[in-house]
C-alpha cells in the first residue's frame, strides 16, 4: 500500500467525525501557539537586553579610584583621587588593551539662545567612544590635539541637542556651558537607555583636559573619577585585569604589603548576569507552554484510543481483505500525525498573530524567529508520533478474527 | 493437488484455570479440490464457523496442519497471512462487513489497495466486478443508502476483485430475503460453474446449502458426514 493512498485514507478518516477532529486540534492549536508566542516573548527579551549590554560597550573594565579616609568616614570607592588622565594613557598601552579612556564626570547647565539643559557632561579622551561602542552622527569627535590644546568643544548626545536646538543642526553653533562658550563639533548617534534605566543620549562630551581645567577645576587638579578600559577581546580579560592591577602598583609606587589604592571592575560579568536572567526566563515560558502541547498532545492519544475501539470492525474488515499490520499502523499514525501537523500550522500562525498583537499592545519586543517556528512544527511531528505511535500500534496488533466479530 | 488439506486440525479457546477446555474442533481431516462447490452445515456452536476462520486464514489452529494451495500455512506470520488472504481468498460474510464512509467502488478496491495497485487501475477493475455483479449504476453509492441484496453483491464484488482461487462465503443469505438469497446463490452458481472458483459456504438452511455440489456436517467439531449431492437448481 502506497503512502499517498494511506495519506487519503487518513485524511478521509479525518472528515468523517469533523467536531471531534476539530477539537482535538484545537488542543494542538493551543499548544503549539503558546509554544510560538512563548519562544517569541523569551527572545524578544533576550534581544533587549542583549542590545543594553551592547550599548554598553563590550569586554569593559571600570578602574576607580580607592576609598579616602576623612575624619574617621571612609567614603567609598571614587572618593580618594588616586587615579590620573596619565595612568588612562598608560592602560590604554597594556598588550591586552584595546583602548582605554579617563572619565570625569559631573553634571552642568548648557545654554543655546534661549535654551537652556542641565545633563551629565563626561570629560573623555578621543578613545571613549572605542571604548562604549559608540560612534559620531554628523560631524566629528574631538581629536587628541584639541586634548592637548585644552580647547573648549563639545560633542552633543540626541536628548540634548534635541532640547538645545529643537529641529536645528547643532553641528558648528556655539553653545554656553558655565558661562563659556564652547563650540559644537559634532553629535552622537542615538544609544537609547542603558541597563539602569537611564537615558544615555542625555549626556554631553568634552576634551579631558578642558574639563580637569577649564570646566570642573576642583579639589585635587588632574585626577579623573574612573577610567573605562576595554579589552582586546573577551579571552584576554582575566590578563587584562592582571596588566591593569600591576600597572597601576607601579605607576602609584605600592609596596608590596600595601592595598591597592584603587578597583578594577568587571562589567563583563554584570552582563552576564543579566542575559543568564534572560535565558533563563525564556526557558521557564518555553516550559509553561511545553504543557499545554502536552495535554493537547494527550488529547490527541485519547482521541485516537476511542477511534481505534470504534473502528475495530473496519480494522478487521480491512485485515481480511489483506491490510498487514504496517498497513493499519501507519493509517492510524498518520491520522493522528495530520491532526498535529494541521493543528500545529494553525497554531502557528495563530502564534505569530497573538506575538504581533502581544507586542503592539504592550510595547513589548517580541522576536519570532524561523528557528522558532521551525521548532514549534518539529515539535508537533514529535508530539503526533509519540502520541499517535501506542494507538496506532494497538490497531495493528489486533487479530483480525477477533476484530471481525467485534459489535 | 487438493486447494484445501486439513490434516487433523484442532482448535480450543483457553478458558479460565479450573474450567474444562472446550474443544470446538478435535482433528478435522478434510480435502477440499479446486473448482469444489462446498456448503458446510451444522447447528450452532458446532465449530463451523470456527472453521471457516481457519480455512480463511483468520485466525490459527491450535493443532494439526493446514495446507493452502500445497502451502502449509499454519507456520506462516500474521503479515505473510495477510498477503495470503489478500492474493488467494475471497470473504463474503453474514454482515456484508463494507465500510459505510466509502463508496462501494472504493469499498470494492479495498483489496487492491493493499497490493499495490494503482488507483486508476484499481478505479477500473473495482467498477468492472460491480458490473459483473449487476451493480452498474450503484458505483458512487454509499452501502448505507443500499438494500441488504445489493450490499451483499458489493461484497461479492469485493471478494472477486482480486481474482482469488477460493471464496468463502459465512451465511451471506443470513440476513436476507428468500428471494435475494436466490439470487445471491445463483451468483456463487455461476461464479463456480463458469470461472471455476472454489467456494465453500456456511450456512444453516437446507435450500441454500442445496446450491453446493457437496455438503459436510459438523457436530460437535467433528465431520458427521460429507457427501457429494446432485444439484437440484
């Protein structure tokens, strides 16, 4: 016997109880949708959070400074000002560094006209934008001659031109920051939030130099808060951590019992943590949606069990005019193979409907992709072959005199 | 060559421990020719219906040998049994035993599908055997909208379609008519006067047993008698 007339066997079958075959797929639909929205959600999260990370900048080190000590209080790490723009330029030379910029934050009010912004302005070196990943828009980043020149410009994040300049080009114009004046050179491409929270197009950058001396001036003269360093790659980042420490003994003269005067941070693991948190809710969705194909799954047997009893006779009608036992167990498997395969493509298309729905709703990313789907189809193959396989089986195994006199 | 060799062929149900095993057929030795007209009587619960499940290869002896067509056919397995009935025998049973979803063409190309035969070929030759059997007109009927007579001849084309040397026929007038019987029996007639298939029939009335050339009692199991008797038709 043919497959393509054991397959119009099957699905004639199929069209004989249509409300019973219908509801049984719908528990197929069911499962197999939830699987696709549920694969959809777990990704679309992952994706998320996988782009903050990036945003980030990748394989990133953070140097603070040590903690100080003031009148009994020890104020945290930051508060010492050990670390120097020059220590920067020493780490950015490190084998197993790629670049490596000094940071000195700290937040001021910018004018333009009538206009007037208060945001977070980083004094950098030229390699911060290396080191976060990030590039210019329109015009150009500062260079290391106007570091060296102390020159009073300034680069624009999004949020901020957007509220200085409305719909204007910012590139070129000369803006207020603390009463002096700066000129724009150039804007930074949108970055959106950060894996805080915090709107990272909200911030400006100028030259370390002119921030140590012309803008922030400060307490301690040459000290940066932190020095962002990023290494080669992801392999090398237990050297890098290695070469930072020891650079920066030698450079602050530590002897061998003193601590270090400073802390190297790994914003790798940060990250890790929080895509493993990713992961491991997709895998919870894809599991809670895994039951429901299950039960749709037993439905399927169930269905098929009481099929099996109920066309015992055609079953012993069929041995008799010379059905073998592979005859009958492939027209019975591919009967309840049919229901999942139809019920899964349904259900599949009904899951990528409720993902868009899902996401233009509540805002959500939710991300279906061909793996998923192809996953979801394979899925119900595997659940109509397990389920299909005990009913069919006990079909074939029938003797067919007993089937024949079966009422 | 006898088609059919029963050699001492016995057959008891298992029953529960401390019960007697009834023997529903104890050594039946038995040769049935090609080209025999056969009509097997008995009351019931003598074990012919039994018989006839052992001859149509339905179902296995408990002893003895059964030798189809020169083939000893008590050894064979359940698939290589199916290829048997599919390829040498013909069922027409009490019940019809059609499929009520399927046209009776396609009812009647039921064997043909489980020996490989494509369904153009199977179309054809199923319509060709209702033709035969008067049913011309009923080819994309369901059996349900038939008559008894006329579901009885669709399965008679069914046993026919495959050509097959033997035709086991268990009561296929139980169920019907006096008049119907008469010509479902002049069909088996025909059947065995002009293309010489072998047909062994069960039955319990004496005017349709009187159709068959020979006639074998069964009591209890055993063969009382087996007589060849003049056609009275």
């Amino acid at each position: 016997m043919n497959l393509l007339s054991i397959i119009y066997e099957a699905w004639s079958a199929m069209g004989q109880n249509k409300l019973r075959t219908g509801l049984t797929m719908l528990g197929m639909i069911i499962g197999v949708g939830a699987v696709v929205v549920m694969l959809g959600i777990g990704q679309g999260a992952r994706t998320t959070i996988n782009e903050s990370i990036k945003s980030m900048g990748s394989n990133l080190f953070i140097v603070l400074s040590g903690a100080s000590t003031s009148g009994g209080l020890r104020m945290g790490s930051g508060s010492a000002p050990t670390l120097t723009a020059d220590d920067g330029e020493a780490l950015a030379k490190l084998d197993s560094v790629n670049a490596a910029s000094p940071v000195l934050p700290g937040t001021v009010q910018l004018s333009y006209g009538a206009n007037n912004w208060s945001t977070l302005t980083y004094a950098v070196s030229p390699n911060y934008l290396v080191v976060r990943d990030w590039a210019v828009e329109s015009g150009q980043n500062f260079t290391d001659t106007e570091v060296r020149g102390a020159t009073r410009v300034v680069v624009l994040g999004k949020t901020v031109a957007k509220n200085l300049f409305g719909e204007e080009d910012p590139v070129g114009k000369t803006i207020r920051i603390k009463g002096s004046p700066y000129q724009v050179i150039g804007l930074l491409t949108n970055r959106g939030q950060s894996l805080d929270g915090r709107d990272q197009d909200d911030s400006a950058l100028i030259p370390i130099s002119t921030g140590q001396r012309k803008l922030f001036g400060g307490q301690f003269p040459g000290t940066v808060r932190y020095i962002l360093v990023q290494a080669k790659s992801a392999q090398v980042m237990p050297e890098a951590e290695q070469e930072i420490t020891q650079m920066l003994r030698i450079r602050h003269r530590l002897s061998e019992e003193q601590e270090n005067d400073f802390t190297v941070r790994n914003l790798a693991a940060v990250a890790q943590t929080a895509a493993t948190s990713a992961q491991a809710m997709s895998f919870m969705l894809g599991a809670i949606a895994s039951i429901s194909l299950l039960v749709g799954g037993i439905g399927i047997m169930n269905i098929m069990l009481v099929s099996v009893t109920e066309r015992t006779r055609e079953i012993g009608i069929r041995m008799a005019v010379g059905a073998r036992r592979r005859d009958i167990l492939l027209q019975f498997l591919l009967e309840a193979l049919m229901i999942c395969l139809v019920g899964g493509t349904i259900g599949i298309g009904i899951g990528v409907g409720a993902a868009w729905l899902t996401s233009d709703m509540s805002g959500m990313t939710v991300e279906i992709t061909f793996g998923a789907i192809g996953m979801s189809f394979l899925f119900s193959f595997a659940v109509g072959v397990f389920f299909g396989y005990y009913p069919a089986r006990r079909a074939a195994s029938l003797r067919p005199v007993e089937a024949l006199r079966y009422e | 060559m006898p088609l059919i060799q029963l050699d001492r062929i016995s057959k008891q149900y298992p029953s529960a421990a401390d019960q007697p095993v009834p023997q529903v057929l104890d050594g039946i030795t038995l040769n049935i020719e090609q080209g025999e007209f056969v009509a097997i009587m008995g009351p019931s619960g003598s074990g012919k219906s039994t018989l006839m499940n052992l001859i149509g290869c339905l179902d296995t002896p408990s002893g003895g040998h059964y030798h189809l067509d020169g083939r000893d056919v008590t050894t064979l397995e359940p698939d290589e049994l199916a290829l048997v009935r599919n390829q040498t025998i013909g069922f027409v049973f009490q019940g019809f035993n059609l499929l009520k979803r399927i046209s009776a063409l396609d009812n009647v190309g039921l064997p043909l599908l489980y020996s490989n035969i494509s369904k153009s070929e199977r179309r054809s030759r199923a319509a060709a055997m209702l033709e035969l059997t008067g049913l011309g007109r009923y080819v994309h009927s369901l059996p349900n909208r038939m008559s008894g007579g006329q579901q009885q001849r669709v399965a008679i084309a069914r046993a026919l379609v495959n050509q097959p040397r033997l035709i086991l026929a268990d009561e296929p007038t139980g169920n019907l008519d006096s008049h119907t019987s008469r010509e479902i029996m002049d069909i088996f007639a025909k059947l065995n006067r002009e293309q010489g298939i072998t047909i062994v029939l069960v039955t319990h009335e004496n005017d349709i047993a009187r159709y068959a050339k020979r006639l074998i009692r069964i009591v209890d199991g055993h063969v009382v008698q087996d007589q060849t008797q003049v056609n009275t038709e």
